[in-house]
C-alpha cells in the first residue's frame, strides 16, 4: 500500500468519507459548489480561500476556516459519529463584516441542506451562529469574525469498511 | 368502604424538578472541575497580561435556571472582571492600562484564535471546547447517579 504524502490538487477523490482528508475535502467542495436560491456562490465573496484549521501566513481577507471535531458514543460501537464543523469566517477591516456575515449565510444554507451519500454518509443537523464581539489586546481588533457550529452525523468509510 | 386510587403526578414532578436541578448542578461542576484542573497545564502565553491566573480564578458556574428547555447552568467567566496588568518591579499592581481589556474578552480571543497584535501571526489556544466534549460522558454518568440517588432518596420519604 502507497501512503499519502501529501495532498495535492486533484489527489483526492471526491466525495469521499474514506480518510479525514478526503472528509475535509468533501465539506470543502459542497461549500465551494453550493448556489443558494439567488445564485449567490461562495466564490463571491472568499474566492477559494476557505482552508483548513488556520489560514496560511499573511491571508487575503476576507477568508473562511474549517475545523472537526469528532466524538462516537458506545451506543453506536465507534462506528457512527457526531461531528462539529466549526466554520469562521473571519475579515479585516471591520468594514468587511456585512461581507463575512452574507458568505456565512451561504454557509448556514449549504450546511443545513447537507446530505453526501455517495460515500458512506453525511449528514447536517443543528448549527449555532455568532458574530465574534470586538475583540481587545491581544488581539487585533480591526479583525472581524462569525463563528458557526455545525453538528454533522457521520457514518464514514474509514470507520465502517473492514476487509 | 373505598379505595381511593390518586395521582401522585405533582409530587413525582415537584421530586423530579428538584433532583434534575442537582444532577444538572453536579453535572456542570464535573466539567467546572475538569476546567480548572486542565488550566494547572499551562494556558495561554500571552505576555501582557497574567493571562492564565486570572482566568482559572475567575471560572465560575452559575446557580441552575429552569428555562423553556428545563433547567441550564453557565460554567466560565462572567462579564466585565478587567484584566489587572503584571506588577513592574517596585510599583504595585494596577488595573490594566487599557480599562476595556476584561478577562473574558482575552480567554474568548484565545479559545476563538485571533490575529496577535505581538506574535504577529494567528494564534489559538482552545481549552473550554476540548474539555467539554472529553467531559461529556463522564458529565452523563454523574448526572444519572445524582438523579436517582434524590428519586430514590424523594420515593422513600414518601
């Protein structure tokens, strides 16, 4: 078996819930081709730049981030899991708000109509929004961010295919 | 001579009430608990202020509120404690130079990352989230044992 290196364009297949990566990947590109109902796209408002955990250095904004977290109960024998797909959407300036907020609201609509099935399943189930209040040192406070929650059910292939 | 058959319902209500209040208090101090025991750590590094302290001193939960959606409680810190400045050599502690910094605002800016005005790069330090969801069975369990033990201990009253 050849593993994974690393992830480069078209590497992956998708959809997929066959590893973490391909899961990651999966709720990227349902983001990515999600057309609300007045066509809006998420491409409007943060091009491509939706990344994983953190963006890289120096970011273009306004941009959104992914992040998992994943538990299983007993009950489901570690093969069904609840998922938290916490989704920011972070600008800067604070002028870029209104921004984050309508790429935010395509997140809401794109999360909630969730269901892959094509590769073990996903599906969305309730979600939690907030905008970030201003923030003090530490931070810099020309930042503006909207922070989603999104509680997924996973069945994913990694977990439930044994050879 | 009669049988008189009752509906104990208000009673068992009043029982469970009271009892869901205490398992949900029990409940809210495991996490509370697992809170500040995770904090002992290590937490943020911010360099300002003394981060850390202030804030395993602050968590807190609140009395249990019956809601809509049954009884809640709040475990973190509450709003508008400023966050004090470390003490220079030879002068006392202040209030920090900046009034509107409070301490709930410095843990929300680490739990949520934030772009760091000295590191200059995103930073996070998430540590409320992570111990709420290793917490969680361990919160269920605690929960259920309190819960019975006050049903059990509220039918033998009776």
């Amino acid at each position: 078996m050849t593993l994974p290196k690393y992830v480069v364009p078209s590497s992956l297949t998708l959809p997929s819930t066959a590893s973490t990566t391909q899961i990651y990947g999966t709720l990227r590109k349902h983001l990515i081709d999600y057309v609300s109902p007045s066509t809006d796209t998420l491409a409007g408002f943060v091009g491509t730049r939706i990344w994983v955990r953190a963006a890289p250095a120096d970011p273009v904004f306004p941009y959104l981030t992914l992040r998992l977290d994943r538990t299983s109960l007993p009950a489901y024998n570690g093969y069904r899991e609840t998922a938290i797909l916490e989704v920011q959407g972070v600008g800067k300036p604070d002028s870029q708000l209104p921004l984050v907020e309508s790429a935010m609201d395509i997140v809401d609509q794109a999360m909630t109509s969730l269901t892959a099935r094509s590769s073990g399943l996903i599906v969305g189930r309730g979600r939690t929004r907030q905008t970030v209040p201003q923030l003090t040192d530490p931070a810099d406070s020309s930042v503006v961010a909207v922070v989603a929650n999104y509680e997924l059910y996973l069945w994913p292939v990694v977990l439930t295919s044994r050879a | 001579m009669s049988v008189k058959v009752t509906d104990m319902s208000p009673q068992f209500l009043k029982a469970y009430r009271d009892a869901s209040r205490k398992a949900l208090d029990a409940a809210a101090n495991v996490y509370e608990g697992n809170l500040k025991r995770r904090f002992m750590k290590g937490y943020y590094t911010s360099q300002a202020f003394r981060s850390t302290a202030q804030i395993v001193q602050h968590v807190q939960r609140e009395e249990p509120m019956f809601t809509g959606n049954g009884w809640s409680s709040k475990v973190g810190i509450p709003d508008g404690i400023p966050a004090v400045a470390k003490a220079k050599r030879g002068k006392k502690v202040s209030k920090s130079a900046t009034p509107r910094t409070m301490v709930g605002k410095i843990a929300l800016a680490w739990e949520m990352g934030h772009h760091n005005l000295f590191s200059r790069k995103w930073e996070r330090v998430e540590i409320f989230k992570p111990v709420a969801i290793e917490s969680a069975k361990q919160m269920v369990d605690t929960y259920n044992r309190v819960l019975n033990r006050f049903l059990e201990r509220g039918r033998a009253v009776k």
